[in-house]
C-alpha cells in the first residue's frame, strides 16, 4: 500500500513532469511553426491549414517525448526535490527519521516509469508514423513524395529516381524510375528506364512475382544487353500482369515494354531520408538495416545509434542520478544555485554524448565505445556523487 508521502512525491513528479513537457514542447511548436509557416501555406489555406498544422504537431509530440524524455523527466526530478526543500519538507522528514534516499525513492520509480513509456514509444508508437515524422510540413499530407535517394543492393543493382519523378507512398509507385543493372558479359552495366515503377515486396500474395519493381512503359539501355533474365524479366500483357496494382493514367510511354526487376531495394529504401529514418525504425528494424547492403553508407551510423538506443534507459537515469545530489546533498544550501549547477550538468552530459555519437558515426570511434564511453564515464561519477547524499 502506498503511504501518504509517497503518493505526494508521485503526484508531484507528475504535476512537475506535465508543466516541462507542456512548456518546453509549447515552445519548440511556436518556434518552428513560425519558422516553417511559409512551406505550411504553400499546401493549404483557411481551416485546412490549421488542420494541417495541428496534425503536424500532433505527430511530432511522439519525436518531441522520444528525443527529450530523459531531460525532462532529470528537471522533474529536480524540481520535485527543490520544492521539497523550498517547503522544509525534506527537513522535517529527516527529523522524523525518514533518510533522504527513501524520501526520493517514489521519484527515481517515477522517472523509471518515464523512460519505459519513452521505450514503448520508440518501439511501436514513432515505426508506425515515421513515413509521416520524415516529410517536410509542405508534403506533410502523405499524397507524394518528391525527393529520393540512390540506392544498390548486393546484386549491384542500383535503383533512383530521375528528376521530376514522384512517388505515392500509399501505393508504392514512382515515376521515371531508373536502375542500373550489371551484365557480367559485357563488364559493363545496362540500364533500365521506366515511366512508371510499382514496388512489389516479398510473398506479396496474388502476383506472379514479388519482392522488386514491376516496371511499365519501359526500355533497356542498351536493347540487346545480356541482362540476367532471373534478374530482369519481361512480362507479356493480360496473363504476366495478372494480380499486379493497376498503372496510373497520363504517363509518357517509352516504348511500352514491361518488366519485374528483382532487387532487395524498397519503396522505402529510396524515399527515406538516408541521414534520419533509422532514427524512426524499430529496435528489430535496425538489426535487420545492418545487414541490408543498400544501406551501406549510413551503416556505421546506424550501429552508434543501435548502441546508443540500447542504453538510452540507463543514460537518463544516470542524468537523473548526476543532478539530484547536487540539489540534494550540495556543499551550498542555495536551492537554486544547485538547481542552476544540475541543468549545467545535463547540458555537459549531452554535449559528451552528441559529441561521441558524431566521432562514431565518422569512425573516429568504434560503435561501442561511442555509446558506452559517455555512460561509463558519467557513471562512475554519479555513483560517487550518489553517496555525497545528505542523510
């Protein structure tokens, strides 16, 4: 059973909690609401636009928990104890026999309770509406995608998208699709251009093949390439389309052949931002995205981000232990100096981390020792300030 102490330290992380969160994301919203209201009106106006915005914003309350939980869940924390100390309470408890670690237990479960929402929204909430926390608020509808990426898969097929091509994320087509493909043969590489492409991913039922790219309105380059033909397969209209999502109206035909190119290169793989979609994906995701060679030029990056994420529980807990003892157990009475000393110290905390997650992701660092490097470190000195707690 809860004691009547215990459910005022809950109730008062919560209260503590709910203002920074709301005061804080209030104020990033209004800055970058401001900053980006120009590319909001160029895709509405009038209630639309402010639909627009609130379903902006809303989406992005689950990034805003994700990148800033741990710092708030630490100001919580500390104004919870600063507040115990402005009321005397904390004085009046340890006359009452009562040691300071059990009087902040309720606070250290409550902020263990925070970062295990923080875990359950990086895992399922942020992988469910990372297509729509990567656009830019001007296509933040979700009806076309306009920037891609180059990508190549261990076969050396290299697919993107030419200039002025679209994509629809609902139906996984793009337009002027084009691939290069390896003719052994020859030494050289062919290449296929296509007006339309449709992603079809692997064991997608009803169709004749999947896991690659059903190619319309296209032409290969050079026509008589020995193309692998497991590789590149030419399909013959009604019977080789049979079960394949229909093709979109008013496309330029470039010779009106059809093909299905078998590649592991997704819909996905050349829409995401190649700097900032793993920051999205799910814990699982990222351990298969290792092993995926189109993702070969941000792989090193993934890996310090896998660390990190892995043992993003304990580093907000080891912030939350770093600042709580200078509030607590400082060498000055002053709560507010403390309190001023504890954010300084959360400001060093994450420019260490941010600093060793940039020097791994460049390989100066190795991905273990950006991640674990910060937290040993920080570790070992909140395990020392731990004790420097008044009792």
């Amino acid at each position: 059973m809860l004691r009547i102490l215990d459910r005022q330290r809950y109730w008062a992380f919560l209260k503590a909690y709910v203002i920074c969160f709301v005061s804080l994301v209030g104020l990033i919203i209004v800055i970058d609401a401001f900053a980006n209201f120009d590319e909001f009106t160029q895709a509405a106006g009038g209630l639309a636009l402010l639909k627009k915005i609130g379903r902006y914003y809303l989406v992005r309350t689950s990034l805003f928990l994700d990148r800033l939980s741990g710092v708030i869940a630490m100001m919580a924390a500390v104004f919870t104890a600063t507040w115990m100390q402005r009321n005397n309470e904390l004085l009046a408890m340890l006359a009452a026999g009562v040691g300071t670690k059990r009087v902040i237990r309720p606070v250290l479960i409550s902020a263990c309770l925070v970062n295990g929402v923080a875990v359950l929204n990086q895992e399922w909430v942020m992988p469910e509406i990372a297509d729509e926390l990567m656009q830019k608020p001007a296509h933040f509808d979700g009806k076309q995608v306009t920037a891609f990426h180059s990508r190549q898969d261990r076969n050396g097929v290299a697919v993107s998208v030419g200039t002025g091509g679209e994509g629809d994320p609902r139906r996984r087509i793009v337009t002027k699709f084009h691939a290069f493909l390896p003719v052994p043969a020859l030494g050289t590489f062919g290449t296929v251009d296509a007006a339309e492409a449709a992603y079809v991913p692997p064991g997608h039922a009803g169709v004749p093949h999947s896991g690659g790219w059903l190619l319309r309105r296209a032409r290969v380059s050079p026509p008589d390439a020995p193309v692998d033909p497991e590789l590149l397969i030419e399909l013959q209209a009604p019977d080789g389309l049979a079960g394949f999502p229909p093709s979109k109206d008013g496309l330029a035909d470039l010779g009106g052949r059809t093909f299905f190119l078998r590649t592991d290169v997704s819909f996905k793989a050349i829409t995401r931002d190649h700097r900032e979609w793993f920051r999205y994906a799910s814990t699982p995701d990222l351990v298969e995205a290792l092993a995926d060679p189109s993702n070969d030029p941000e792989k090193t990056e993934i890996a310090v981000y896998l660390h990190t994420r892995m043992l993003r529980p304990l580093m907000g807990m080891a912030l939350l232990f770093l600042s709580l003892p200078l509030v607590l157990g400082g060498e000055g009475r002053n709560m507010f100096l403390n309190l001023g000393l504890s954010l300084a110290t959360s400001a060093a905390y994450y420019g260490t981390l941010n600093v060793a997650q940039y020097l791994g992701g460049n390989g100066v660092l190795t991905p273990m020792i950006a991640a674990w490097g910060p937290l040993v470190a920080f570790g070992t000195i909140a395990a020392a300030r731990w004790d420097s707690i008044r009792t």
